[in-house]
C-alpha cells in the first residue's frame, strides 16, 4: 500500500492509505472523499484537477504507484450548504404530531417546508444538494452509484441534509423537541433522486427501458428519520416533482386542453386532451443553469436577434456579441429541446398550437422567464402568448396542498410518457427548431 498525504484549501491536513494502481479519485473515495459535482469517473469534466506532488492533474486518471501529496481544491468538511431559512412568528406550542414536513429533492437543490395541521407554513428552507458533490446532474450521479457504495453514500447524503434541514427549521421556529426523528415527512422529486433517497440503485432509469424500481408511492424508514412518503413518478422520465404540480393546477380535471411547463435542466411537460394525460422530457442542458441566469440569458439572445446580431443558423455578427458563441449554442440546444417537445406532444394529441387553453409555466427558469422572449427565439409557440400562467416552484407548493394521495395516485397511473428520442420524425422536428428563422 501507498501513503496519500492530502491538504484541503483550508490546508487540513488527511493521510490515507491507497492500493497500488488504484486511481487517486478511487482512493479518495474509498476514504470517503468525493470531488464536487464530478462526472463520476467518467471523463466527460473537469472537475477533478487537483495538485499532485505539485503538478495539475485528473485525478481519475491518475494511477498510483508512489507515496504521493494531493492539494485538492474544497473542504473535507462540506455541512449542509444553506441558502436560505426563514420562519414566520407564532406563539403556538405544537406536539410534535402536530407538524409535518414537506420536501421537494431536485438535482441541485432541496426546498423544504415545515407545515401545521390547519396547513400553516412555519418555516421554510432552501439548500444545495449535498449530493451535487458527487455530479452536477441525473446521469453523473446514477454513474456514481454503479455499486452499492455508491447508492449508500448518496443516499446518506440527502437523508443527512433533511434530517438537519428539519433542525434547522425548528429552532428558526423556536420549536424545540429532542427527538425529532419521527415527525411525518413527505417527499416529491425526480425519479433518480426518490430511487437514491430510499437507498435504491437508480440503474435501471439509465437503461432502456428507463423504468425506476419504485413505481408506487412508498412510506419507509430511511436513516435517522422515520414515516417519509416518497410519491409516485410515472416513468423514468417524469417524477412526482412534476406529476405532484401539474395535480395542483387540475390538469386532469378537464377535457379542455392544457399543458403544463416545468423548465429546469430537462423541460418536462404534460399535455391533457380529452380526459387523456401525455407527458414527455425534454434535455435542455445547462443553458439555464449558467453564471448568466438563463432567463437574463434567453433576454439578450432574444435582443440580439431583434437587433441582427445573429444569423438564422445562430452565427454571431457582432464585433461585441452580448452572449458568446458557445452560450448561444446551448441556448439553441435548449430552446429546440422544448419546442420539439411541444410539438411532438401536440402532434401526438392530434392538436394544433391554437387549440391549447391554457399554458402553466413551472419550475425556477420558468418563474422569471419574459414570455415575449420565449416566443421571440422559437422556444414556444406565438399562439401560446396570451394563454401563459406562470406559477413558480409548483413541486413543494402541490405537495403542501395535496389532501388525498390515493386521487394523486390514480392521476400518476393516467399519465403515458412519449420517449422522444424514439418517436418517428423527432430528429427532423428537433433540427427545425434549432434555427431561428
């Protein structure tokens, strides 16, 4: 065995032990040290570089075969990355029995809310999924949970940060109980991240035919907390997060058609026609996930055409572009991803883009998002323009709000997911929307 002499940014010092020919990330992580929002060993990032006896260099291709000193570039001890909580005041006294919490678990980030029996929202707290550390999305990290190690460490990680997540609201609230491991949890998210929160492999949603292993709405024992309900997906594709906020607005309560919009790094999206449910994922990418907020982003793109700044094929002509080439090519990527999936839904529900009513517009891109804009490079259609309804983060709120899991239930089992990439035609309807003319 080899000695790995490692110093975090803060320069704490760890030794650890490591096999000969092992890779320097298989070692760390054998010692449980993980490289922020890393591809999972893969080699499609760059987010393992660190110092190795001075040198930068991969550490997942880096094969050990001396004592070695490692410099990495973040803390051994990362905590629960907080954005923000908030309380509102109350002079209740509450049993524990009276509070529930309620959580919505997305790729980058955790919302969480601890509720009253009359539905009275106490605290509210937004953090960093702690697992964004081990990939920055769903495929890095079903690739780091290729084993059971994987599943575990991943799972200890979100069910670490809820359980400190609920601390923290309480005493924001000044509720204050020794024990709260018992309080009644109930969770909505993507597929991946319920197959991970309930120590499942997320293997099978990589794999034809992407089908996660918990298909039901399940209530378990999960680490140091207890009775967490994890609700239902429909498919690998579209889980509770979307289902749960689509249920709020009553998309399957009417025959009018409706379609309802969450736009995050996939644009997931469920189209009702005639008592049917269709649902349909579309990857955008990171183009709404960069430093430029995507929506101040889709604003200057939107600027730069109106200005001819830019060619049909998204060519920049200025000397001085306000977004460079490669953001302007993720942009298109993005915008062609949820106009194809608009199109293709519609085309599958035998509608035309007229035909739609009403138009609900979800998740964190959507909330800020200048519809005139969307219209403007193509990523909706101009019929949709006075028929939009922006509605926020629907996941937490519809989760908060649902009274009667059994009806969610039964609406989750309606609804028919369209693999894209599979569908007749898709590719020639994707490369249409790429262009902006």
């Amino acid at each position: 065995m080899y000695k790995i002499t490692l110093y975090d940014d803060k320069l704490n010092k760890r030794v650890i032990d490591a096999a000969p020919g092992a890779t320097v990330m298989e070692a760390l992580s054998a010692s449980f040290v993980y490289f922020p929002g890393n591809c999972g060993g893969i080699k499609l990032c760059d987010r393992c570089y660190c110092l190795i006896d001075g040198i930068r260099k991969r550490a997942c291709e880096y094969r050990i075969d001396k004592d070695i000193k490692v410099v990495l570039p973040f803390s051994f001890d990362m905590g629960l990355d907080v954005i923000g909580v908030t309380a509102n005041a109350t002079d209740k006294r509450y049993e524990l029995s009276d509070l529930s919490v309620f959580v919505d678990i997305g790729t980058t980030t955790i919302a969480m809310a601890l509720v009253d029996v009359d539905s009275n929202i106490i605290a509210n707290l937004g953090a960093i999924n702690p697992q964004l550390r081990f990939g920055a999305d769903v495929i890095s990290r079903i690739a780091f949970a290729k084993d059971d190690e994987g599943v575990r460490v991943l799972h200890d990680c979100v069910v670490g940060a809820i359980y400190k997540g609920i601390g923290m609201m309480l005493g924001e609230a000044k509720v204050s109980f020794e024990d709260y491991s018992g309080i009644s949890i109930r969770v909505s998210g993507n597929p991946t991240m319920i197959q991970l929160l309930n120590n499942e492999s997320p293997e099978s949603i990589g794999r034809y035919p992407f089908v996660p292993s918990i298909m039901e709405t399940v209530t378990r024992n999960l680490g140091d907390l207890s009775n967490v309900t994890s609700l239902r997906p429909a498919s690998g594709y579209i889980g509770s997060d979307v289902l749960v906020g689509a249920y709020n607005i009553g998309i399957g309560s009417t025959i009018e058609p409706i379609l309802y919009l969450d736009l995050g790094t996939n644009g997931e999206m469920i189209m009702s026609q005639g008592g049917e449910l269709y649902a349909c994922s579309a990857a955008c990418g990171p183009a709404f996930e960069q430093a430029l907020r995507g929506d101040n982003a889709l604003r200057l793109l939107s600027q730069m055409l109106l200005l001819g700044e830019i060619d049909s094929d998204g060519l920049v002509l200025s000397d001085n572009p306000r977004l460079s080439q490669d953001a302007i090519r993720m942009l298109q990527l993005a915008k062609a991803a949820i106009r194809s999936g608009i199109e293709c839904m519609l085309k599958e529900c035998n509608l035309a883009a007229d035909d739609i009513s009403k138009v609900y517009v979800a998740g964190g891109f959507g909330f800020y998002m200048n519809v005139d804009d969307a219209v403007r490079v193509g990523m909706l259609p101009e019929e949709f323009i006075d028929k939009i309804h922006v509605v926020g983060n629907m996941s937490l709120k519809g989760n908060i709000e649902l009274k009667d899991v059994s009806a969610y239930d039964s609406f989750a089992s309606m609804v028919k997911t369209i693999d894209l990439a599979n569908l007749d035609g898709y590719q020639d309807i994707f490369m249409k929307y790429i262009s902006f003319s």
